[in-house]
C-alpha cells in the first residue's frame, strides 16, 4: 500500500475481527453451549480442539513455504478467513451436539491457520525497530475487539442462548476484517495456486530448515518453549469460562464482564508491551510476560473465593497481551527474510501442537480425577503451570541476533 498508516489501521482491524472470534466463540460461548447446554463432556469439547488444531499443525509449515515462494500471503488469509466465516455462520444453525463440534473443528482450523499468514505481514508492513510497537498495536486493537465483540453479540445471547451469538460473530469477523482483506497488497502478483509440485518443492524446503536446525538453534529452542508454554495458554483461553463457572460458582454475567475486565487490562498492557519490547528487546520482555504467567495461574490454583478471582483477571489480561506481542516479534527478528512465511508457520506449528496436547492433558485429568468434585479443575490448572516453568526455563537458552542486543 502507498499509504503506510492506512496498511497498520487495515492490518490492526484484522486483529479486531479475528479476536472477536476467539473471545466470543473459542473463550466463551461455544465451550459453555457445548458443556452446559448440551451436557458434552469436557474430553469432547477437548478432542474436538485437538483435532482441528492437529490438522492445522500439518498444514501450517507447508503452506508458510509455498508463500514464501511466491511471496504471497493475501490470497490464503481471505480464503480461511471467509471459511472461518462461513462454519461459524452454520454453528448459528445446527441442532446436534455432534454436527456442531464438526463444524466448530473447521472453523477453528481455518481461524487459526489464517492467523500464520496474517502474522506473516508484520515484516512487511513495518520496519525492524517497530515491530514490537506495531505488534503492539494490532494486539491492542484486537482486544479492543474482544470488548466490542462482547458488547455487540451479548443482546442475542440473552435473547437466544449462548448459539445465537455465532451468527453476529462471524458477520462481526467479516466486517472488520475487510479493509485487511482488501486493501494489503501482496508485494509480489505471482501465482497463489497451490499446484502438486508445490506441496513437493514446500515439503523439502521445510525438511531443509529442519537439517539446518543448527543454524536456526535458537529458533528451534524458542518452538520448544512456545510449545510448551502454548500448551497452558491455549487451554487457560479454551477453559477460563468453564474454570470459573465450575470452581468458585461465577455466574454467566459474572463471567461476562471477567472477561471484560481481563481486555480492559489486555488492551493497555499491548501498547505498553509494545513500546518495552522495542526498547528492551522482545526476548527479555517475554520472560517478564512468562513470570506474569505463573503469578497468575499459581492465584487461579489456590483461588477458593470469587473475590480471589476477580483479582487474577487483570493478570490473565496482562500476561496474555504480552506474550502475543512479543512472541511474533521475536519469531519476526529470528526469520531470514526469504523464510518469513516458513518461520511463522513452523511458529504456528508449535502453537498448533500445543493445542492438541493441552486440551487432551486438561480432559483426561479432570476425567482421571472426576471423583474429586471441583479439585480436579485445579490439578488441571496446576499441570498447565508446569508446562509454563518448562518453557522459561528452555527460553532463558534463546539467543537473539545482535541488532536486539545492541538497542
């Protein structure tokens, strides 16, 4: 675009939308709808996650290198995009607990899996002593999202119940994620058709970035760490509305304006984020935002009264924004610029991963320890802190190149 502000506002705005669907439809709506209303089983809700993240984990790598090739990342964020809008629109619509976890699956792999390629754009729509303030920005305006997303949706789910929140969502995603789906411009105008020989030729230059592990060894250190990191994360955001509900009796409004409340706190610790990991460097900021973690879910653990919850919130909100804000930085600074699309799916793929395993890890302790009412909800959450000591612990071996060393 010739007008740089006009790309960060088009580029921001997507981040707007797609929250409103993570925030709306993965954090509240749909888990309870699917729990609650319909009386799934937690390990159903959680297998379906898995699933869909286990296909987006293969597909990710492949598809950020085919990009790579043809230096093109707009043609594969409007087609998922606009598949993500299309399953949350028919998730308004279904009747059966099994067909909704279906589509849920799907709309949730194309959600996600648009997300590599819009995280892709970062390099290309600022310069590298920007980035954590634009990433800064685009995190910010997505929480932001979240609260309006909120906001707008919740007189239909009154009226209707938690299923009459998909439809406003998903026109809410294809609405503000128009200006970044129409006005980003890819720099380059070849080919986006992904042919045979392509998936061929993507598959080797992934299998070669992998037997150059060594040359990117702290790229591959920071997978490792995110992996196990996202492992908690994910499934923090996948069941805070259900951890809530369940361990110190939040109500539906109560949980409502918890999750305002965690935004509010989301949306000003992203522009603070932003501006530190310019200044200090992305890697030392994430290692703050890790410690910020582990307060947070070492509270939720030992949190008997909603009081003691009410207080976590602003945690939650804080170390959330941080980490999303850091991390693409950081996987930004490490990737070579002809492998941007490659590092960021590799980046995603760890994500994806972490999805699968933490769901699975949360469903079948809450099943194993069934018998002991509401304690298992908290054994759950204490196994998603070891996953978080773990990641510090194999981030703190991470070293940056020297451009963030010498700011």
């Amino acid at each position: 675009m010739k007008h740089p502000r006009l790309s960060i506002l088009a580029w921001s705005l997507y981040d707007f939308a797609n929250t409103i669907f993570a925030m709306n439809v993965v954090s509240y709506n749909f888990a309870l709808w699917i729990t609650d209303t319909h009386g799934t089983d937690d390990l159903a809700y959680s297998l379906a996650l898995s699933i869909s993240t286990a296909v987006v984990a293969l597909a990710v790598p492949l598809l950020g290198a085919i990009s790579d090739r043809y230096d093109r990342r707009m043609p594969y964020l409007r087609g998922y995009t606009l598949g993500c809008v299309l399953f949350t629109m028919l998730l308004g619509t279904v009747k059966h607990a099994s067909t909704a976890l279906i589509f849920f699956s799907i709309a949730n792999a194309c959600f996600q899996i648009s997300n590599i390629f819009y995280n892709a754009l970062i390099p290309q729509i600022s310069t590298k002593g920007r980035m954590g303030r634009m990433s800064g920005i685009g995190t910010g305006t997505g929480y932001i999202g979240a609260i309006i997303g909120l906001i707008i949706v919740k007189p239909f789910k009154d009226v209707g119940g938690y299923q009459a929140a998909f439809i406003p969502t998903a026109l809410c995603l294809l609405l503000f994620a128009l200006p970044c789906l129409i006005l980003i411009r890819d720099p380059s105008s070849g080919p986006a058709r992904v042919t045979p020989r392509d998936f061929v030729r993507g598959w080797k230059k992934v299998s070669q970035t992998f037997r150059d592990a060594r040359k990117y060894s702290s790229f591959f250190l920071l997978l490792l760490s995110s992996f196990l990191v996202l492992n908690a994360i994910n499934t923090i955001i996948a069941f805070m509305s259900v951890y809530a509900q369940k361990v110190v009796g939040f109500t539906d409004e109560n949980i409502f304006f918890f999750m305002i409340i965690c935004t509010l706190f989301a949306v000003v610790a992203s522009f603070v984020f932003g501006f530190v990991s310019d200044r200090l460097g992305a890697l030392r900021t994430l290692k703050w935002t890790l410690g910020v973690w582990i307060l947070a879910v070492v509270g939720g653990i030992f949190a008997t009264t909603q009081a003691a919850l009410w207080m976590i919130g602003p945690l939650v909100g804080i170390a959330l924004a941080g980490t999303w804000v850091t991390s693409r930085v950081v996987v930004a600074e490490l990737a070579p610029r002809r492998k941007t699309g490659e590092f960021f799916g590799l980046f995603g793929l760890a994500g994806r991963f972490s999805a699968i395993l933490g769901p699975l890890v949360w469903g079948v302790t809450t099943w194993l320890f069934s018998s002991l009412g509401v304690m298992r909800y908290r054994i759950a959450l204490g196994a998603m802190l070891v996953f978080i000591l773990l990641g510090l612990r194999i981030l703190r071996r991470v070293r940056m190149p020297e451009v963030e060393n010498t700011r």
